[in-house]
C-alpha cells in the first residue's frame, strides 16, 4: 500500500446549490484542521515552534478530472505535476508546503484492496519548499483508514472532502523532514531529522465566493462606513447597479460590470482624504480590485 495524504472534509449537503457547482468542478480545494499528537526533534530543528497539543491549519487542491494511472482496480493513482496543486500547512510561524516549481503531489484513493478489504484516502506530496537554508521538508502525507471498507465505494477521485466520522485516523498527518538533502526530496540517513505526526479534527469544502458575494460584502462595508448622504448614495447606487448587471446571463456584462468598478474606484479616489479617510479608501478600492480580477479570470 502507498503512503499517500488528504485534508479537509466537512461539507453541508443541505445546500444543492453548493453540489451543483461541485459536480462541475475541476479544481477542489479542501481546508483541514489538525492538532498535534507527536512530534520527534531531538536537534531542535524547528526551534520549539511546534509541540503536542498544537494546531495545525492548511489546505490541499488538486483537478478533479485527472486520471487515474494505477491499473489496479481497486487503486486509483491521481498524480498532479504543476501548479496550483499540492498542500499547504501552518503551524504557528512554520509553513510546510508544496514546492510551486517542482509539484509532484498524489492523491490515492483506495477501495475493498488487498486480504483485509481495507478503503484508505491518502495524500502524498514529494517535493516541498525547504524551512530555511539548512532545514529541508522530506514528505507531507495524510492517510485515513477504514478496515470496514463502508467508506468508499468506488476508487473515483472524490469531488467533496472525506467525512472524517467514517474513518480512522491511524496514521494520520505526517510531516517529516532534515538537514541534509542527497537530492530533492530525499533525506540523508544520516542528517538531523524532525518527525511531526497529527490527527485532523475538521475538514471542509472550500468554496469560492462570487462576484455577487463580494459585491455585497462591499455594500456592506460602505453601509458601515457612516458617509454623507450624497456620498454614500452615489456608491450604493453604483454597487447595487452592478448587481443588477451580473444578474442577466449576457457575457457582456461582465465587462459592463468591470467598468461600473473602475468608476467607484474613480469617485472612492475623489473623496480620499476627505470625506473617506485613506485606510477605508485602501479597502474600498482593494474589494473592488478583487472583483475585477476575478470577473476578468
């Protein structure tokens, strides 16, 4: 069986519309959790930044079309090789993650395999970006077993997190690392090594915001803002205009909304200084610069 590793599993299956957009989706990015249960530095190679009882906070992404290359049927390989796919994990200052450059990152999804009939879901990301100079981040893995074999049914690559209540958690997350590479990826037997190894506690879908979503978040942040009547009409009526544009379905729109942006950017900008302090300026004109980036994706 291959080490492999998973993050994040809560998701709400109340919401249909939630589904509807996951059923479409390419890239999954689920959001994990964890607290530590182990931890062997006998080097001090992380410096006391994290021990037991820590948590652990991070996310993993990969394409839900990928194909699996296992030809085993009760395996599925799915192997990713370039951005934005891989792990990320924060332990207090530390980040443990994916190296962007260099991504070689597996999700394993295992059904009714071998003697015992086991299901396991495992992540395994091989090239990670080093702590420092001299502290280098070997694997980052998460394993989930189910000796019933109740928690799967097929090896199909998943489009929603695992529900962390159906299996355990023997393994676990697993964090290794050194100070010495042979070569990308590969510890020397001989160097200072770090082992950190934790249960993860919460799992959960994460779910893009839209346009329309962030829209609103605007809108209520200029209600916040207490302005002057004439001030506050002419941005409210500007944001609630985009509304109204980006809920017809013309592609065009999009562009006409991009615009209706740059000209509350343009009257934010007006009242800089004055009747809008520069801090709230900045985060008016950030919001709606988020928009349009993601609108002109």
């Amino acid at each position: 069986m291959k080490n492999s590793l998973i993050l994040r599993t809560t998701v709400c299956a109340c919401l249909f519309g939630i589904y509807s957009a996951i059923a479409i989706a390419e890239n999954i990015t689920i959001n994990i959790t964890a607290e530590v249960a182990q931890i062997r530095d006998s080097e001090g190679l992380l410096d006391g930044m994290i021990n037991i009882g820590d948590t652990l906070t991070g996310s993993y992404t990969y394409d839900s079309t990928t194909q699996d290359n296992n030809p085993l049927p009760t395996v599925g390989d799915y192997w990713h090789t370039s951005p934005p796919f891989g792990i990320t994990i924060h332990g207090g200052e530390l980040v443990f993650q994916t190296d962007p450059a260099n991504v070689y990152f597996l999700v394993e999804i295992v059904n009714d395999h071998g003697s015992t009939n086991k299901d396991n879901y495992l992540l395994h990301s091989y090239y990670n970006l080093p702590l420092s100079d001299d502290v280098y981040v070997e694997r980052i893995s998460w394993q989930l077993d189910d000796p019933t074999h109740t928690a799967l049914s097929s090896i199909e690559l998943p489009l929603v997190p695992p529900t962390l209540s159906d299996w355990q958690s023997i393994i676990g997350l697993t964090i290794t690392g050194c100070s010495v590479f042979i070569y990308p990826g590969q510890c020397d037997v001989i160097s200072d090594t770090f082992f950190i190894r934790a249960h993860v506690t919460q799992a959960e879908l994460d779910v893009a915001e839209t346009p329309e979503d962030l829209i609103n978040s605007l809108i209520d942040t200029v209600v916040s803002l207490d302005l002057k009547n004439g001030i506050f009409n002419a941005l409210y009526s500007k944001l609630t205009n985009i509304l109204r544009t980006l809920e017809d379905t013309n592609q065009n729109n999009d562009d006409s909304a991009i615009n209706m942006l740059y000209a509350f950017i343009y009257n934010v900008e007006a009242q800089r200084g004055k009747a809008i302090t520069d801090a709230d300026a900045d985060t008016l004109i950030a919001a709606a610069q988020e928009i349009i980036d993601l609108l002109s994706e």
